[in-house]
C-alpha cells in the first residue's frame, strides 16, 4: 500500500465525518426563520443541534479506534432509518443514511488495516 492509499484511508473517514456534521448542522438553522424570543431561539438552536452532538462524540472516539465509528455510523444509520421510517420521501433516507453508511465502511477499512494506515 502506497503512501497516498495510506494517508486517504486516514483521512478521509474524519474528513467526511466532518463534512456530513455541518451539512447535518445546516438543517438547525430553521429556527431562526421562527418569530420566538431570543431564549426560545436559543434553546430550539440547542436542541436541533442534538443529531451533530452525537456525531461529533462518536468522530472523538473513531479518531482512535476506527471499530468504534464503524460500528456507530452504521448503528446511528439504522436508528435513523427505524425512528423516522414513513415520515420521508426515500430520497431522504438515501442522503442522510447514506453518508454513514459509507463512513462507516471506511472506518472499518481503516480499522482492518490499522498497521498499514497510521499517519507519520
């Protein structure tokens, strides 16, 4: 496995873990089309913002061991399908749960070949 295979197989799962947890973080910004005061607001905000908590926990305990967000993303995609199933269209599904999916399978590549993969 060349350097460049290396360092992607590193990255790129954090990398989108990343990415997917603004585009997720995006969807909190409705609140403020609301007309709530400025605690009300405030409050809605942080409960919006639940879903990217917890994929920035699971990001803080992937870095290290790649199992871990295998495992969560994949979990963390079956929740989501299970909790919101006939409230969406199917293309939904398809981009939320679909970039866990293929974060998911990353990290477990990146989990099964640890020894090769680690950044100098």
């Amino acid at each position: 496995m060349n350097e460049r295979t290396k360092q992607f197989l590193f990255w790129s799962p954090r990398v989108l873990t990343i990415i997917f947890a603004l585009f997720i973080s995006m969807f909190a910004l409705d609140v403020f089309g609301e007309t709530h005061g400025f605690w009300t607001t405030l409050l809605a905000l942080l409960i919006h913002l639940i879903p990217t908590a917890f994929i920035v926990i699971v990001l803080i305990f992937a870095w290290k061991w790649e199992w871990v967000g295998g495992v969560a993303f994949i979990a963390l995609s079956i929740l989501y399908m299970f909790w919101t199933w006939d409230r969406f269209p199917v293309s939904v599904y398809f981009v939320i749960c679909g970039p866990m999916v293929v974060i998911s399978i990353l990290f477990f590549i990146g989990w099964k070949n640890k020894e090769g993969i680690q950044p100098k």
